[in-house]
C-alpha cells in the first residue's frame, strides 16, 4: 500500500511542480523517486534538475519553501486519511552512475589503444 501511495504522490508532485515551474522560476525538475515512511506521515521526495551545482541547492530550497503548499494540494489529490509531510533531496545518483559510465568508458578505450 505504502509503495502505491508513493507512487501516486510522485505523478500528482511532478503535474503539481511543472505548474509551479514558470510561477516560481525553477529549473527544468524531475522527481526520481518519493521515499514514504511505514506510517505515511512523512516523504522523502527525491529530485534531480538542469542546471549548475549552487542552482540544485537552490532549486531544492524553493521545493522546501513551497512544500507546505504542494502537500495542501496534495490533501486534494489523494484518497489517504493522512497527507505526508514532504521534504525534498537533492537524487545525485544519476550524476553518479553519468561519472561512473564514463570512467569506464575511459578504461576500456585506453586499454583499446594499447
């Protein structure tokens, strides 16, 4: 249950924040995944956006800001007794798995040159 719910918070949080996107001048955001706790009271909302290093932590501070407001919206959208509380983190897993792609490519052509 707790799974379908995250899911659901995760299609209604990315139609909500492409809304908001023009209104608040935030970046081009995807939300990788929404960790929900056992008791649905709080998520974890994963996101990941374009953009330079200081405009993420930017980017994630305004999410923060307005999180209040996307769970009041939120409270609409979903069938739950409860709306979690959403906090939202900076997902630098596809940065890292982008490096890690390329260090083995860079491997695996050195050891083609020789």
């Amino acid at each position: 249950r707790s799974k379908r719910v995250a899911d659901q918070v995760q299609r209604e949080l990315a139609v909500m924040i492409q809304r908001e996107q023009g209104v608040v001048g935030l970046q081009l955001v995807t939300i990788s995944s929404v960790d929900l706790s056992p008791d649905m009271q709080n998520a974890k909302v994963f996101v990941t956006s374009l953009g330079v290093d200081p405009g993420k932590q930017e980017v994630v501070a305004t999410l923060n800001g307005m999180a209040g407001h996307f769970r009041h919206l939120l409270s609409k959208k979903l069938a739950t007794r409860t709306v979690p509380r959403l906090s939202f983190v900076y997902d630098y897993s596809v940065e890292r798995g982008t490096y890690l792609s390329a260090l083995i490519d860079s491997v695996t052509r050195d050891k083609q040159d020789k």
